[in-house]
C-alpha cells in the first residue's frame, strides 16, 4: 500500500511540475515557477504601494516622470504586441501598467509583477538620454515578463520551508515573506542574496533589447549604457551591479545579439 501511495504521489508531483513548467519568450528556457502568478500580483500591489508609501513619488507633470512614462507605455506596448505575435499573451495576463518616479539618488529601477515600475532618479544621469532609459526600463519590464522574480521566490519559499501557498505562509510569516518578495526584485539594499542569475539576466537583456526596438528606441544604445554602468563603479558599485552584473562577456552578448534585434528596429 505504501508503494502504491509513493508511486500515486510521484505521479501528482509529475503533473504538478509539468503544469508549473512554461518557456520563457524569445529565448525558450523551461523554468519553473511554482508560485501562481496570481499570488504574486496580489503580493506586488501591497509591496507596490507600501513602496511608494514610504517614498513619495515624483508628480505626474515632473518632466522625468513625463519621460518616464512616455518610455514605459511605448515599451508595454512594444512587449504586449511582441507577445501577441508569438502566441505568449497569457504571460501579462492581469497586468496593470504603472510607471513611478522617486527622488532618490540609489542607481536602480525595478518592475514588480502586474507592471509596477518604479525608476529612482539615480539613474537618470547614467542612461543619459531616451535610448538609454528604454534600456534600463526595457530589461526591468523584461524580467517581469519572463518571471524570473517567481523563479526566485519558490525557490526562496522553498528553502524556508513555507511551500508554495504564498497566501497561507503571508498569513503565518507576512514580514518574511514581504523580505522575500522584495528580495526576489532587488529592492532594499540589506537584503543580501542577488536577485537574478546570469541566465536570467542574458534573457532579460536579449527580451529587453527586442521590446525596446520594436517601440522605437536604438538597441544599440545597450552595450554602450552597461559600459557606462561599469565604469562608474568604482570600489562601491551602484546597487543595480549587485544584481545586475555587468561586464565585458554582457557586453559580448548583447553585441553578438544585436543583429537580431535590430530586426525589430523601425525609428
């Protein structure tokens, strides 16, 4: 009887794992997100105003907020039609595009699930100008699509050993898996695991290359941007190179795809 029982629930793990396995776009990596994507919606819309609760965001008629959003919806718009064309819609289902700015001088920007983008003025000097800004936003909206923050959180949650019912382990621990949620996107500064891998990070980088050149912008302004990141370092590297890693084998790569994004590019 217990084979039987052993043997039925590595039959359900099976079907478990197969339903939770889906292929990322453009460079048709199997991952596995365990987490529903619902549960990471909901968690990213009281994480996302809890944020800008704590950080007041710049005023819609700001002029970087007006760049901002410009940018964003161009991008939403390029990735919702990229996503179209090739039959991979479902993965914004339930999205709700937001674009934020805050006055804070930390070299970062992040997307949360849903599209909740936030862009920290910190930045802004190193992207220069539009094409460089579509880079950073393009990459962050990126990794958002491809779920690599839900890949981070189940095996975080996983590790804790809360499962992977984020609801009833929000219920049982809501400050550590706030921590963890937070930690799965690279925001907050003491949260000491990087967020994304090196794969998950070429795969953002190849995705944000094609959604900000189907929206208009330059791809080719990409190597020269993450050069630009690289340099500035120095010995205490902005917080965006603590998970976004950024060297010479980045830059190869993203020269080495670039004819394929410029496929896409129509100024």
């Amino acid at each position: 009887m217990n084979i039987l029982k052993s043997k039925v629930a590595i039959v359900l793990l099976g079907f478990v794992m197969l339903e939770a396995c889906a292929k990322v776009p453009i460079t048709g990596r199997r991952q596995l997100n365990l987490v529903s994507e619902g549960e990471m919606m909901a968690m990213a819309n009281t994480q996302y105003a809890g944020f800008l609760g704590e950080n007041q965001p710049l005023p819609p008629a700001n002029d970087n907020v007006v760049r901002v959003r410009t940018i964003g919806e161009k991008l939403a718009a390029a990735a919702t039609k990229f996503l179209a064309d090739n039959n991979a819609s479902n993965r914004i289902n339930g999205f709700d595009w937001q674009f934020n700015v805050v006055d804070d001088p930390t070299v970062n920007a992040w997307c949360m699930p849903g599209g909740k983008v936030v862009v920290y003025t910190g930045i802004l000097p190193v992207t220069q100008n539009d094409n460089g800004l579509a880079v950073v936003m393009g990459h962050e909206i990126a990794h958002a699509i491809a779920r690599h923050g839900n890949e981070r959180m189940s095996q975080a949650v996983t590790a804790q050993g809360l499962g992977t019912v984020l609801s009833v382990a929000n219920d049982e621990n809501p400050t550590l898996v706030g921590n963890i949620f937070l930690q799965s996107y690279g925001i907050g500064s003491q949260l000491g695991l990087l967020a994304y891998g090196r794969k998950q990070e070429s795969e953002a980088d190849k995705m944000g290359l094609v959604f900000m050149a189907m929206a208009g912008y330059d791809p080719r302004e990409a190597p020269i941007f993450w050069e630009r990141m690289s340099a500035g370092g120095g010995a205490a590297p902005p917080e965006i190179l603590s998970t976004h890693p950024s060297d010479e084998r980045r830059v190869a790569d993203l020269n080495a795809y670039m004819d394929e994004a410029l496929k896409y590019y129509k100024p």
